[in-house]
C-alpha cells in the first residue's frame, strides 16, 4: 500500500513544483513588460521621446525629407509636452486647493496620510 501511494507524491510534487516555477517566471516577466511600457510611456511625455517613437513608428523616410519630417514630429512633440505640463499643473493646483479645504475638516492623522500619499505622488512624477 506504501508503495502505491510514493508516485502518486512524486507527480504531485512535480506539479506543484512546476506550477511554483511558472508562477514565478511569470511575474518576472510581468514585470519586466510593464516596466519597460512604463518607461516607453515616460520617455513618450517629452519632445525628443515623442519624436523618436513617431520615427520609430514611421519607419524609414527618405534623406530629402528627413529633415522636414523630424521637424514636424519635434514641434507636434513640444505641443504635446506643453500640453501634459499643463495638464499636470492643472492637476497639482486642483490637489493644493483640495488639501486646503480639507486641512480645516480633517484631523491631523488624516492630513498626515494625505499629505504623505501626495508625496509619494509627487516623487513617482519628479513634481516639486
């Protein structure tokens, strides 16, 4: 009877082994896309960015036009930037008067956590 139930262990363990193998690479990999997208996303939000994700979208363009296409693609990518900047701006003064309006309700734990969420905030971004 012992001797019937010793494969049986075996395959489980080796499932279970090859599950706790997948899951884990998995989650690397998970990992490793999603942070290269965010980094792809990060690098989008600047002119240069914008301009050499467009390139790279556009594909090869011949030499005579070179010049007026990277020229296009740098002024869209400013307007782009300034845009996001403002909406960032936009963004940080709505949150500033929300903190002021709250400071008088909430109690100082409350503003504590706020406050230290809105740091984070601010750090994941590179804000002030």
């Amino acid at each position: 009877m012992k001797n019937d139930r010793k494969p049986i262990f075996k395959m489980a363990g080796l499932m279970l082994a090859t599950l706790v193998v997948g899951i884990v690479l998995g989650g690397v990999l998970t990992g490793a896309v999603i942070r290269h997208r965010v980094e792809n996303l990060r690098d989008f939000r600047t002119a240069e960015g914008f301009a050499r994700h467009m390139s790279e979208i556009i594909g090869p363009v011949p030499e005579a036009r070179r010049g007026d296409v990277q020229a296009i693609l740098l002024a869209t990518g400013r307007t782009v930037e300034n845009a996001l900047d403002g909406r960032r701006t936009e963004l940080m003064l709505a949150l500033d008067d929300m903190e002021a309006q709250l400071s008088v309700v909430l109690t100082p734990e409350q503003l504590a956590r706020w406050q230290a969420l809105r740091q984070r905030m601010r750090n994941r971004v590179g804000g002030p």
